[in-house]
C-alpha cells in the first residue's frame, strides 16, 4: 500500500519525472529565446555584447545551459506541493547553487541572477500541478515568494542598493506582486501581436518594449538612475507608438534606443528577465512541447527594415 501523501502535497498533481525534466527544459528553452532575439536595445544578441563587457551570446548560453538541471530539481522539490515556508526554504537553497554554479560557468559575470529567481519560482509553481492557467501560476509563485529564507545571507545586493535609494522592488517586488509586469504586460503583448499576424520575433521584441515602458528596472537604475530609466520608458512608449518592430518607423524609433543604451552602457536587464518568464509562461499554457528560438536574420542589417 502506498504511503499517504503529506498534508502539503497536492492530491492528483497529474506530474511525470518527464514533465518535471520538461519544465527545466522550457526554461533553458526561454533564456535561449530571449538571449538569441535580435535585435534588442542594449541587450546582449546575435549582433553582440550590447551595452555590456562582461557579457557575451556564447556565455549566455553557456549560462542557461548550466541553469537548467537546476530547474529541473526545483520542478521536483515542488511537485504536488502548496506555497509554504519550507518549500520556499528548499527552492531558495537550490537557487544558491545555481547561482555558483552560474558564476563558475561565466567565470563570475552575473547573467542570470534575476531570472534564477524569477524562472525559478514560475517553474516550481508551473510544477505543482498539471494544465494550470498562466494566472494560477503566477498567484502560487506570488505565495512561495512572500515567505521568508531564513538560510539566506544577509548580503547587500546590487538591487537590496536601488531598492533602498530608489524605492524599486526589482524581481523580488515583482514576484511578491505576482508579477504584473509579466502578466498586464508582456504576455498580452505578445499575443496580441502574434494574433495580429505578425513574426514571432516582433511579437517578442514588442513584448520586451511593453515591458521596458512601464517597469521601473533595476538594472538601469543601478547603472543609470532615474534619468536612464525615465529615457528607457519614454523612448519604449516611442517605439510602440510608432507601431512597434512590425513598422519600419518603428524600428528607425528602435535603432534609435539601441544607441543611445550602447553611448549610455546601460542595459534593460530586468526587462529581459521578465521577457524570458513571459515566453516561459506563454509555452507551458499553451502546452508547447519546445520553444522556437530567433530565426531571423536582423543581425545582419543591425535590426534594420
């Protein structure tokens, strides 16, 4: 006879070892996605660094790489599970080593730190049971988020530093938030704009603006404080009102932006992680076995019509 289940446990989480391994995979798949969409506003992509020196295409890759069994163990830990202080205790400690096994792999350059967190969550509460609804995703990664880590370090970290002069949540804001950016945002966006007709690069890409026009991101806000950040929101508003990647005034208004992060070294970080979870979360509602990755050939024209 088989043991009870746990009183925290989900009865029927309709879960395999294969689906578990699928999530890990349809976030390895997202950061993919994202690092490879071209062309982006500061962001490393197919045509180069961006606004970073430290960064690369090929150690994003190599970075998501090295995430994704790591994903998949946060699928397991939270399989048939409800949000508590234990399980965000479990997934915080899987996080950390992540985050070192990430370090090493891009021999200490931060590219994923953000997205750890914030795949991390959607992929523990994507896990807790089949054929859940984007919005019953981010509610539960909400919850895990709003308990505390008692075995976290009491470090100052770069966002604990916008937070406190700034007043930005960043990814731990937008988590115990739900993640309204994500879902008000960027996954409207993308499929509107896919329902529009139009590639599904410029569904990406205008995705990300939708993101960057409204989220108060904490890597400009580090790199460039208030004034970066109020131009990245501004010149974002520019891009989609001018009709967005799908209109050829639209991406002058986007080569335009790409420039000026490029002269100013700063870099929508915090709008590319959520654009990652928005094209993670977009594919496990749709049940989507992978994530097509950025086919076009934009790079070669530097996003060009």
């Amino acid at each position: 006879m088989p043991p009870p289940l746990r009183a925290d446990r989900i009865r029927d989480a309709g879960n395999s070892p294969q689906r578990l391994r699928h999530l890990g995979a349809l976030a390895f798949q997202a950061l993919i996605a994202e690092a490879e969409l071209t062309p982006k506003p500061g962001l490393v992509d197919r045509r180069g660094s961006g606004a970073h020196s430290d960064l690369s295409l090929d150690l994003m890759r190599r970075s998501a790489r090295v995430l994704e069994p790591f994903f998949a163990d946060m699928a397991s830990a939270a399989e048939g599970r409800v949000p508590d202080r234990d399980l965000r205790e479990e997934l915080a400690a899987i996080g950390r080593d992540a985050e070192r096994a990430m370090y090493k792999a891009t021999e200490g350059a931060n590219s994923h730190k953000g997205a750890i967190w914030i795949l991390g969550l959607l992929v523990a509460a994507a896990a807790r049971k089949d054929d859940q609804k984007a919005r019953e995703i981010v509610a539960a990664a909400g919850a895990i988020a709003r308990f505390p880590d008692r075995g976290g370090l009491k470090l100052m970290t770069h966002g604990d530093i916008v937070r406190d002069r700034y007043g930005a949540g960043g990814a731990r804001g937008e988590a115990c938030d739900g993640f309204p950016h994500l879902m008000q945002l960027g996954l409207p966006t993308l499929r509107k704009q896919r329902k529009a007709g139009f590639p599904e690069e410029v569904c990406r890409l205008d995705a990300l603006l939708a993101i960057m026009s409204r989220l108060d991101d904490t890597c400009l806000l580090y790199r460039g404080g208030t004034d970066a950040l109020n131009v990245a929101k501004a010149r974002a508003r520019a891009v989609l009102l001018a009709g967005g990647y799908g209109s050829s005034q639209g991406r002058m208004e986007a080569c335009e932006l790409d420039r000026e992060f490029s002269a100013r070294r700063i870099s929508p970080g915090g709008s590319a992680d959520l654009l990652a979870a928005t094209i993670f979360l977009d594919a496990v509602e749709r049940r989507q076995s992978e994530i097509s990755r950025d086919e076009s050939k934009w790079e070669e024209t530097d996003g060009k019509a």
